[in-house]
C-alpha cells in the first residue's frame, strides 16, 4: 500500500466499542435515542458488534456521552465497569487463554478486530512489564485529536478485565498517558491506584512481570483454538481493504433491487454518515451519482448478455422509473439502444 492510498484510509473501530458505550450512558439513566442521533448511529448497527464504524461516529458518541452524563472522568468510569464480552471475538479468546502473559499477547495480535485506531503491545525487561497503547498515526485517526477518554477507558479496562481474568487484582507501579492531565485527577488515582503522569511520551502501564505467569481461571485450549480460528478470518477479511469506492459500489449492487438506494441508506450500510461518505467519495475523486451510474451501467451489460430477461425487466432491475428512462440513459452510456446492443452481441457471438 503506498502512503498516498494510507493517508486516504481511516482507522475503523468496532461496533462493539459503540455499543459499550451507548449501553454505559443507558444504565446511568441517559437518553439512549438522543445520544445515538448525536453520533449518528442508527440503532440496528448496535446489533452487529463486528461491523466497523469511521472514527467520527466514535468521537462524536464520546462528546455526547460526556455532554449527556456529565461525567468528566467518563472513560476512566466505562472502562471499570468493563466485560470482555464489550470487544466481542476478542474477549472471548483472552477468556480462555492459559496465563495472563498469554492475554496480552492475544490481545496485541487482534486489537485491530476491534479497534483500528491503536497498537498495543508488552515486553518484559528487569522484572517490569511495559504495555504501550500506541495511537496509529499516517491515517485518519480521531484518537491522535481527541484521545483522553477511549485511552484511559482502555487502561481503566485493563485494570478491570486483569480481576477478572486471573482472579488477582494488578499492582500498577505507574501508568502515563500522553495527553494533558486534566483538573482533577482523583478518579485516577483511586481506580490505578498508582502514580499517574500526563504529557508523557507514551500510554503506558507498568506492573510486575510475575503477573505473566498468572493462570487464567477460564482457561480452555480446545475454545480458544476455536475463537482463533474465527479471529483469523475476520483479521484476513481486513488485510487488504477496499477503497471506498469499492465499498460503496458493492453497497449500492446489494441495495439496487427494483429500486435505487439513497445516499442515506448507503451510508448506513456503511455505518458511517452521508457527510463523511461524501467528504471520502470526493477524495477518491469520484461521487454517489458517479458510482451509482457505474453500477448501473456494468448491470445493464451483464443483464443484457442473457436473451431471456425482458429489456423491461432489466430497466426495472436498474431501478428506472420506466424502460425509456432506461433507453435513454443506455444509448447515452453506448451510443445504441438496449435492443440493437443485444442483437448487435448476438451477431459478434454467433460470428465466432
């Protein structure tokens, strides 16, 4: 991938992210409905926890969330009331995992399932354990602007799933964050009990490397190879990812069925909103009508190559109004009506 093409990407986080968060405010009383119009959420993505979702939703969900609760320490709150359940495939391969060294190196390897926007890894060095959260730059990232709230809900969460992985609580020695700190700090040093210290140069945690060894209490190899096995997929799936452009032709393929699908419903199958679909379309140099007349003249070519469907049939296929709609955009696409294209390719096959 040249860095042109990386620089028109964007980190995606899962809908397993939103879903935590959304569900968090709902349990302190919030307005579930008002805060996913603020995010723009449409709710039946909540019920597709692997689905993707552009950074945007994400950071406007944690400004309402925050606006919403009132709560300044938000991140810090949802990450102790943290379940692996929130990160999907993840959690359930950390849960079964054999010790806790295990864990972190399981959820280095798949932080990308649910979360595009971070690296995080350990090593051990003199008896310490240093875990990094890296925020990816060279993309599109919301997290090198506004990190505050999803870093230290990750940090808040490690915390949180270490108790109830191995059963042990995890003695921070000192934990940094790369942002400001803010006014008041007290919630931090309650829930990490340990020196905290802002404006760092990394999100970092350090605990003792004995806890490495820590057995996981629902450890089990045979559901853990399992899960795995279903991770790799969906890591493969990621690995080479479509331009937008390909996404949104492949959404409006599926959606063009007797009738053409709008801009917003194409940008809810993208889960994303009509103004970032548009504002990527354009950096790709292209738009939803240009992709959309692409589509539908690819269609009309391959639905054309068949004698049996009717042109009328086709026309509706394509989602025009009436056949000559139909005809009039084809002879603008190829110069020559659908019928004397059809016969015209009959006589190239039949020479042949």
């Amino acid at each position: 991938m040249t860095d042109t093409t990386r620089q028109m990407l964007e980190a995606t986080f899962s809908i397993a992210i939103v879903r935590d968060v959304v569900q968090y405010v709902g349990a302190q009383g919030g307005d579930v409905g008002a805060l996913c119009q603020a995010a723009a959420i449409a709710p039946p993505w909540l019920n597709d926890p692997d689905q993707q979702v552009s950074g945007d939703v994400l950071k406007h969900l944690w400004r309402a969330a925050v606006q919403q609760t009132g709560d300044t320490d938000l991140g810090l709150h949802i990450g102790e009331a943290f379940d692996l359940a929130a990160i999907g495939i993840v959690g359930y391969i950390l849960l079964n995992c054999q010790t806790y060294g295990q864990v972190l190196e399981k959820l280095s390897q798949y932080t990308r399932l649910f979360s595009q926007g971070v690296a995080i890894h350990h090593h051990a060095h003199e008896g310490w354990v240093y875990c990094d959260c890296d925020i990816v730059s060279g993309m599109k990232n919301y997290l090198l602007d506004e990190p505050r709230h999803p870093i230290e809900s990750t940090f808040a969460a490690l915390v949180t799933a270490t108790q109830q992985l191995t059963g042990q609580p995890l003695v921070v020695s000192a934990i940094w964050f790369q942002h400001a700190s803010p006014k008041n700090v007290s919630e931090h040093d309650r829930i990490f009990q340990a020196p905290v210290r802002f404006s760092q140069p990394a999100n970092r945690i350090i605990f003792e490397a004995h806890c490495l060894d820590w057995p996981v209490r629902s450890a089990n190899a045979n559901l853990l190879s399992v899960f795995e096995a279903h991770a790799e997929a969906m890591v493969s799936r990621q690995t080479v990812p479509q331009s937008y452009r390909d996404q949104v032709k492949s959404a409006i393929t599926q959606g063009l069925q007797g009738e053409v699908p709008s801009l917003e419903a194409i940008a809810q199958t993208l889960m994303t909103s009509v103004r970032q679909l548009q504002r990527v379309l354009q950096t790709e140099g292209t738009s939803y009508q240009q992709l959309l007349e692409e589509i539908r003249q690819e269609l009309a070519f391959q639905h054309l190559s068949h004698p049996e469907t009717p042109i009328h049939d086709v026309a509706f296929l394509l989602g025009f109004s009436e056949p000559s709609a139909f005809h009039r955009a084809f002879k603008r696409w190829t110069g020559q009506t659908p019928r004397s294209y059809r016969l015209g390719r009959g006589d190239r096959i039949t020479r042949k």
